[in-house]
C-alpha cells in the first residue's frame, strides 16, 4: 500500500470540544495479516528507552490514521485498527569505513513497545490548546514535557488560526 509521506486527521475536538487537526510523517506504517495495522517511528538516540518522549506523536499518528482527513495534497487513507505502536532507536557506534562520501558504522538497535493511551492523549491536547489560546504564551522551560511536545512532536493548531 503506497501511503502519503505528509498525513493529516480530519477535524478532531478536544475535552472542551474545541475543534484541531493533527498532521505529520510517520516513518513506517505495517499492515498485519489480522487486518490491523502498526506505526514504527525510528530514532537515533541513546540506548535508554525514549517511549514516555515520543507517546504522544505516535498516538498522533494513530488518531490520524483512524481519523483521517486530507493535505492540499492527498487523503490520509483510514487505516483502522490501530493495534500497534513501537519505537526503533538507533544508537551509533563505531564508524568502520568512511572517505570524502560516505562511511559506514556499527549501530545499536533496540525495540520498544508503547502502549495506546487515548484518554492521556487528548488530556495532553486540551492542555496544548489551553496554552495556545492563552492571551500571553508562557516562556518556554525546557523542563517543561509540554514546552517539549510542542515545540518537537506536535503541530496542534485550532482551526480558527488557519
């Protein structure tokens, strides 16, 4: 199944039932043979397991598959259900062989799994929006899983700002 590079859900209401869409591009969707379908994002990173950093971009991926919508572009097929979700992280080690091109190396390659967590995943959203609709934005604190989320996994915007 060839799928679009850039996805988009349709119209999505948050806790407060104020309307958002989410987009993005996922690194690799699988169809299982039960029918359901499984969203691997890749990472190079450390060895340390990242799941609770990137939960909620992967279940974003989930809801826009669930609920897709479509990009100026392309419709986001409906890909349902979503039974799978896991995270690849490659940790480099030594480079082998290099010259002015290319080089090779060694990584480290580990597999976690993340678990669905709808309800967190729109208590995570409503938050966003508060801060965005916010009159003043807070400062950006680096401590701050919400500055973080927003700032590298989520592109949350009402649909009143478009």
């Amino acid at each position: 199944m060839e799928l679009p590079s850039f996805i988009r859900s349709d119209t999505l209401k948050d806790n407060k039932s104020r309307e958002f869409f989410l987009d993005g591009k996922p690194d690799l969707v699988v169809k299982f043979d039960d029918g359901t379908y499984g969203i691997l994002d890749f990472k190079t990173t450390s060895e340390d397991d990242k799941t609770q950093a990137y939960k909620h971009q992967l279940e974003a991926y989930a809801q826009i598959f669930e609920k897709p919508g479509a990009t100026g572009v392309a419709k986001t097929p409906r890909l349902f259900p979503i039974s799978y979700m896991g995270l690849m992280q490659f940790t480099p080690k030594e480079i082998f062989e290099h010259n002015d091109m290319n080089y090779k190396q060694n990584f480290n390659i580990n597999h976690y799994k993340l678990k669905r967590n709808t309800e967190e995943f729109y208590v995570h959203v409503t938050s966003l929006i508060d801060i965005i609709l916010e009159e003043k934005m807070p400062t950006f604190n680096n401590r701050c899983s919400i500055c973080v989320d927003t700032q590298k996994n989520l592109k949350v915007m009402e649909l009143d700002f478009i």
